[in-house]
C-alpha cells in the first residue's frame, strides 16, 4: 500500500485490489508519475479485450429506482448485477429488462454467442467492503 503522508485515511494505490501506476527512475530514486488505479475492475472478453466502467455507468443511467448497484464478472460468460432497491417484483422485471436491452448495445445484440449472461440478485443493500469502500464493478476472472 501507497499512502500520502498527509492523508492518513484510505491509500492511494493499493496495490492488493489491483490498483496500478506509471513508474519512472530518475538517478535511482523511483517516482510515481500517474497513479491509473484498479485496473483489474473491468469486464473482459474471451478476445482479451475489455469493457470498463464507463459501459456499466451507461447501462445503469437513468435507472434511478435502483439505490445501490454492484457489477460482478464470475466467469467470461456470466455478469451478475447487483441490485439493492425497495420495488416490487413488477418494477424488478421492468429494471431487468433495461439492463438486459442496453448490455446489448456493448456486449452484442446475442450476448449468448459473445458470451456474455446476465444474471440479476437483488438485496436490500450492499455492504461496504473492508476498507469502507463499495466497489462497483470487480472482476473474479
């Protein structure tokens, strides 16, 4: 772990989420030059490409029943959102539906032969990891 020594609350880098950074030497003395941050929390393809927050803040947008959300890859082929909202199951239904129609617009419009199944679980709220922090997006692959 990277921590300034004026903040002493989270680190900035830590490197055991996946945090990463852009290291230069300069007369043997290394210096950090860009801190880039979790690079491990995207969403990544059988091709090794890869989809980052942004797709998954653009899926979520405008779904504002939804108070907390989590984006978790367990396998090349299944994402499971995470869901913490009070509706009912019709609502739920509809939500699912939206999220099902715009991951298309990334992962294609037959996420089956992309390899890419959605799956929902949805909670009444989603706990903070150790740290205090909720993350939004992780990768287990």
């Amino acid at each position: 772990m990277l921590t300034s020594l004026i903040h002493r609350g989270f680190p900035l880098v830590n490197y055991l989420v996946g945090d990463t950074i852009e290291l230069t030497i300069e007369e043997d003395v290394p210096y950090i030059t860009k801190i880039l941050g979790r690079t491990n929390d995207v969403i990544k393809n059988a091709d090794g490409s890869t989809f980052k927050w942004m797709h998954i803040n653009r899926i979520m947008f405008g779904l504002t029943d939804i108070s907390q959300f989590r984006v978790i890859q367990t396998s090349l082929q299944d994402i499971k959102f995470v869901l913490a909202a009070s509706v009912g199951d019709e609502r739920k239904k509809e939500i699912e539906s939206v999220i099902r129609t715009k991951s298309k617009e990334f992962f294609g419009e037959d996420m089956t032969t992309t390899g890419k199944n959605i799956h929902f679980d949805w909670v009444g709220r989603i706990p903070p990891d150790p740290n205090g922090k909720v993350r939004i997006l992780i990768s287990q692959v």
